[in-house]
C-alpha cells in the first residue's frame, strides 16, 4: 500500500508544508478516532486543472483512514488510494468549498447503507487543504452515556482546532508506541486546569496510586500529584508527556491542551499505567548490566591464567615448551578480547570489527620483527554476531593469521615490496564470508586443510565445522598472484 507522501506526491499539488501538516495529523489522529467512536477518512482533492484550484476540483483521493479501537469499524476494507467523484461525497466537496465543518448523511455504495458523515476541512496556513471525515452508522433511537458524550464533545472540540489551522501540533510524539490511548483512562480539565470529568479506567489508575478522593473540580496538585506536565501544557500549548511515580506506581500522563480563539480552553489528560512495562526494564537493565560484569570477570580470569603461563614460560628451559606456552597464550588472549568488548556491549551480540581489529594487531605484535616486517589489513564489515559465534571465529582468525606469519613468509624467500596479509569479510546471500590472504610463498603441492596434522589448523578445522557449521577450503589467488587464500563459509543463522 502506497504512503500519504506517495500518493499525495503523485496525484495531487499540495507542497512540502502541506503534506506534513497532513502526516502529523495522521500520526495523531488514532486518539481522534476513539473519542468520536467513528473510522475517520483523509480526502484530498486532486489537481488535475491547469490553475491546480483544490476547492474547485470535484475529485477526491482518499490518503488516509484509521479505525477506532473504542468501537467497531464501519469499513471491512480499506479506502486508501481509492478516487471518489463529487457526486460520491457530496459533503466532503462541499466542506472543501465553504471551508466550514459541513454533517449529513450520505450513502455509500460499497457497503450499500446510509452513512453518518461529520465533514471536517482541514487548514494549514490559512489554506484548506483537505477534509477530515468523521462517518459512522447513524443513531436511531439510542441515547449515549456520559462517557460517549464526553468523548464526542472532546473531538469537537479537536474539530474545530483542526478547521482553525491549530491541529495538530507542530511538535507531537503522538505515535510513540508507548503514548497512552484513549482506553488506558481520560481525564478532561476545564481552563482553571481543574476536573470535569474522570473516566472509569483514569479513576482506577488513580486509586493505584493512592488517590481515592472525588476529582471533580480539583487540580491534580489539589491529589497530591505532580501537576508540572499540565502546567507546562497549559503554558506552552503543546502536548507534554510525563512520567508520574507514586510508591511502586509509575503512571504515563500526556496533557494535550484544547485551543479556542482566546487560547487554552482546557485539556485533555491520558493516563496509563507503566508499572510493568518499567518493572521489566529494570530488569533488563539489571540482567545486562550482571552480564557484562560476568564478561568483565571472565576477560580478568583469562588474563590472569595467561600472566601465569607467561610466567611459567620464563621459568622453563625447554624451547619446544616455550613455544607450546606462547601459542596458548595466544589462544587465551583471543577469547579476552571477546570477552573485553562484550563487557562494554549491552545484550549477547558484538560488532565483531571491533573485535577483529584489536586481534590483528595483538597478533601483528607477535609476530612481526626487524627482519620480517608483516602489514595486516582489514576490509569489510561483519556487522554484529552472538558471542557464541564471536568467539569461536576470533580463535579461529588467531590461528589462521598466525600460521600465515610463520609459514608465508621465510626469511629466505620474502616478497620484494613487503610481507601483506589482508583479513576481507563479506556478506553473501545465506553465507558469513571471511578471507585471510597473504603473498607468501604459497602452500606446498597437495597441502589441504582436511589432512593437515598440525595443532592449529586442527583447532580451526574442529572449530569451523563443529561449532560454527562452515567450511573451510584453501586455494591460490585467482589472478595467478603468489600466496594463498584461506576462505570461510559460516551460515548466516548460525547462533540463532
């Protein structure tokens, strides 16, 4: 389905302003619906003249239309898009031409009943640019209740704010996901910013917290409550959303001030209850703030265990055994690093860059010396991975880039220009791509993975097959360039 910018683009001649006069007002315009009890319509006309004259063009196309959740709808499907003649919404031409808030009844003949039309134009910058329709099944013979009256009469009241260019507002988080509704409990204040009238549902909220006194005619500060969300309202006339805790009771209140021609009129106040909803957050707050302590605690063990081999290495006089040490080190380290950058991260998952970077270079420190310059680069990004796939991939990287150091590049047979090794990481469809390729001197003829014997490669081959259920393959640069490519495959929903 097209958007309200698509479509107003493409068949009408509003400008910028003016459609987002006409988005604002449908972000908003959910809470309209449920106090008028009624689906609501956006017509725009369309422009197909040469002067563009929108109160002259017979012609509408329908941008907007939203059901309410107080109520049942009256439309099965959608009008979206749809192009109505004049003759098809008498009214909404009309209420396009006068400029004036025109009510009546039509029919309309995909649902083949007589519909209750309340046509409302709707003005930006002194210009009618559009009709808000207010349309639902007539009442014969039913008398509403005080809440339905009063809810009516609040969307009246928006009605004629919206004809005077002050609806909607110019600053507005109406869409917020968590922004009260009309359901969770009304409140609506008279110009003295004092009760009229307390729905059901707002009453409870309030005994929530401990507020159990007759609300008419007293001021939120008259409960005992924070009033500075209505006072600001009221001060500035713009929506002000708020958070009031009371005890273990955190109520959202958004004051939505009413504008009349000598300015705030009063005001309507939604209440919902977030207890919960912040419970839970806590929560996670906590839990992910005991994970990374968890993580930090972890990266601190390993380095102590790896200061200890270092330690011990010192001590040995067996050169095989210092090698042996120095390559657990290493492996040590790696998984610190994993651990060092997921203990600043909030949740499980880690941009692995971040990662791979400070590997390279522990690694480039390594094994670099005065006869033997290595440059590492790294291309590419790997986005975000779970820390049960970072950690394998960091251990098996280590391995892959020091056994590239100590196998590529001999003293005796070093590139003219350098020795380079280039980390490249790649998304491809379903696939995690990773490569380590060097300019060294290549592999020896029938070398693969699969049969290698030494206690690196073992670990990569174990790692990438069992824990990250890729594939590893080994071959020499397709541009016939020296040195060897090392690829990994990793399935795109490994760790999830």
């Amino acid at each position: 389905m097209a958007s309200l910018a698509e479509i107003v683009r493409r068949r009408t001649s509003l400008s910028l302003a003016e459609v987002v006069h006409l988005q604002r007002l449908v972000a908003s315009w959910n809470l309209l619906a449920d106090f008028c009890f009624s689906d609501l319509l956006l017509y725009v006309p369309l422009s197909d003249g040469p002067e563009g004259d929108a109160a002259l063009d017979p012609e509408f196309v329908v941008v907007g239309h939203v059901r309410p959740s107080t109520t049942q709808t009256l439309y099965r499907h959608d009008f979206i898009g749809e192009q109505l003649e004049e003759s098809e919404r008498p009214l909404v031409a009309r209420a396009m031409r006068l400029g004036e808030i025109i009510e009546g009844e039509i029919t309309v003949s995909s649902i083949r009943e007589r519909v209750r039309a309340l046509c409302i134009p709707v003005r930006c910058n002194g210009k009618t640019i559009a009709v808000l329709s207010r349309e639902s099944t007539p009442s014969v013979g039913r008398s509403p209740g005080e809440l339905e009256r009063t809810y009516v009469d609040i969307f009246n009241r928006f009605a004629r704010m919206i004809v005077q260019g002050d609806f909607p507002f110019a600053a507005d988080d109406s869409d917020s996901k968590e922004s009260p509704r009309v359901g969770d409990g009304v409140v609506v204040l008279d110009r003295s910013a004092a009760v009229e009238y307390a729905s059901p549902n707002a009453i409870s909220a309030l005994h929530r917290m401990g507020v159990h006194a007759n609300l008419d005619g007293l001021r939120l500060s008259d409960l005992g409550l924070d009033d500075e969300p209505v006072r600001d309202a009221f001060g500035m006339g713009k929506p002000v959303t708020e958070e009031v805790e009371r005890g273990d009771v955190i109520l959202l209140v958004r004051t939505i001030p009413m504008l009349d021609s000598s300015g705030v009129s009063g005001a309507v106040v939604l209440f919902r209850d977030v207890t919960e909803v912040r419970q839970r957050d806590r929560l996670l707050l906590s839990k992910d703030a005991t994970i990374r302590e968890i993580h930090h605690r972890v990266k601190n063990n390993l380095q102590t265990i790896s200061s200890l081999l270092q330690l011990q290495a010192r001590r040995t006089d067996s050169d095989q055994a210092k090698v042996a040490i120095a390559e657990s080190v290493r492996r040590i380290r790696s998984i610190a690093l994993v651990h060092e950058t997921l203990s600043r991260e909030a949740g499980e998952a880690v941009a692995f860059t971040e990662i791979l970077r400070p590997l390279v270079q522990m690694v480039a420190e390594a094994v670099s010396s005065p006869e033997r310059r290595i440059s590492f680069e790294v291309r590419g990004e790997a986005g975000t991975l779970p820390a049960e796939v970072a950690t394998p991939m960091a251990v098996v990287l280590t391995e892959l880039l020091q056994n590239t150091a100590d196998h590529a590049f001999p003293l005796d047979a070093l590139p003219p220009d350098g020795c380079h090794v280039v980390v490249e990481l790649a998304h491809e469809p379903g696939e995690f791509v990773i490569r380590v390729i060097d300019d060294g001197v290549g592999v020896p003829e029938g070398f693969t993975v699969a049969t290698a014997t030494g206690l690196g490669l073992s670990i990569v081959r174990a790692l990438v097959t069992s824990d990250l259920r890729g594939t590893i393959d080994l071959f020499d640069p397709p541009d016939g360039a020296r040195g060897t490519v090392v690829e990994l495959r990793i399935p795109a929903d490994v760790g999830t």
